[in-house]
C-alpha cells in the first residue's frame, strides 16, 4: 500500500511581487499532526506563503501540494483564517451568517443550508465562547471577539489541514488562550495546523514545530532543535537583541486588555 501524501509538501519554490522576488526556492514538507509555528520579521514572506499555499497568489517558479493534488484541487481540505486587517469588517453579515460559510464547502454554494450545519455551527461557536453573540452583526465585535469568529468558521469547515495567518494578533489574553487551547485539540485529533506567529516569547510553548522564515528557508523541524539563538539571530539579524528587549519588558509590565 502506498503511504499517504503529505498534508503540505512545497518544492523550489518563487513567488515574487513586480518582478521583486518575495520567496525564494522554498523546500518544506509538513507531516500530518504537526502544529507549525511560521516565524520570521516583517517582509519574511509569511502571508505570501501561506497564501500562496491557500492558491489565492501563483507562483513563479516550484510548486505547492496538497496531499498530492495541486492546490486547486487540494483546497476544499484546508480551512483558512485570514489576518483580522483583510476583512471587511463593515460588511452586513451576523457571526452565524460568518460560521455557516464554513458549511458551504460541504454543502455546495447552490445547497441549502440545513438544520444539521446549523446545529455544527453552534456547537463550533460555543467551542470559541461566541455562541450568544450569534445573531450580532460582525462589525459590532472586538478584535478578539472577531477573531473568534473566524476560528469558529474555520472549525465549520472540518478541514484535514489549517492555515492561520497572525490569529494572535490584536487579541486580548483570554482570547489568545481559548486560541492556543483549540489548537492544542486540533493537533490532537489529528489536524495538520501551520500557523503565522510574530511572538518568540509565546512560539516555543504554543507550537510543536517551527519554521524560521526570511525569504528563504532559514530552517524548519521540531521546537527543540530550531529555537536556538543561533537560527533566530539568522533569521532576524540585529533585530533580535531588540525583539529580546521588547519580549522581557512586556512580560514585566501589567497586562493590557486590548
């Protein structure tokens, strides 16, 4: 019996901006069950990957599989949440209207929703402690709040495979530790979660994996190996004394519910 394709498995590859290279000969393959940390400063190439692996950016050179299959074809077993800042938060629409999207890929766009998916998206919502916020419009919420949301609607999805761009970011404490706790159960069950972190503080507790990211692949694999000072400093150069700095005074100072 052949073995199973990998959840992710990228090769070679380039993506670039105006002819401006972003990515640059990319090799990764994620096994199944792992929760990866996707780690890097800003302009690394993060988003990009991850949306090129979500087929929302085509490549110029390699490729991304999904399970063996082209992304394309790949993508109805991922579920995605995008960064907060994407999303048009003005747009008329209530958190089950949000969470039910998450239905259509099981459903067909042109197929009712029933009374089973609306029974999956409550109890996805009660997962995120969102489910009496069901019927208020999306815009109303907080950052972290919104963030809930989007996970819930990924959740929704049942996908084999997650891709989370900064679902951290701009969220309260209670609202990063009901996030980190989902995680932990997805990975679990079995899900395959690559996740963008901007913390180094919080990414050796939260993942199992890491993948150090600067244009090019600085390293990936177990926590255990690639959190060194050494990897980091080439990932991050003269940054990392100051996001050192930044780490320490904010795990001394009082928390700011944000």
């Amino acid at each position: 019996m052949a073995p199973r394709p990998l959840p992710i498995e990228v090769h070679d590859l380039t993506v670039s901006y105006q002819k401006r290279p972003v990515l640059y000969g990319i090799d990764l393959e994620i096994e199944e069950g792992s929760l990866v940390g996707v780690l890097g400063p800003n302009g690394a190439g993060k988003s990009t990957l991850v949306k090129t692996i979500m087929n929302m950016i085509k490549p110029n050179g390699g490729y991304v599989k999904i399970f063996g299959k082209n992304p394309k074809d790949g993508i109805k077993q991922i579920g995605y949440v995008p960064q907060r800042e994407s999303v048009d938060w003005d747009f008329p629409v209530t958190v089950m209207d949000v969470v039910l999207m998450g239905r259509y890929g099981h459903v067909g766009w042109f197929s009712r929703i029933g009374k089973t998916d609306r029974k999956k998206a409550c109890e996805y919502l009660e997962q995120v402690n969102m489910l009496p916020y069901s019927d208020r419009q999306i815009g109303n919420l907080s950052g972290g709040q919104q963030q809930r949301v989007f996970l819930a609607r990924a959740l929704a999805q049942e996908s084999a495979v997650y891709v989370m761009d900064e679902p951290f970011a701009g969220v309260d404490a209670a609202t990063e530790k009901t996030i980190v706790s989902i995680l932990q159960k997805m990975k679990d069950a079995g899900k395959t979660l690559i996740v963008v972190h901007h913390d180094l503080s919080s990414a050796k507790e939260y993942f199992d994996h890491l993948l150090l990211l600067n244009m090019r692949k600085v390293a990936y694999g177990p926590v255990s190996e690639i959190y060194t000072h050494k990897l980091l400093q080439k990932t991050y150069g003269g940054r990392l004394a100051v996001l050192s700095e930044i780490a320490t005074a904010a795990a001394k100072a009082p928390e700011i519910e944000r």
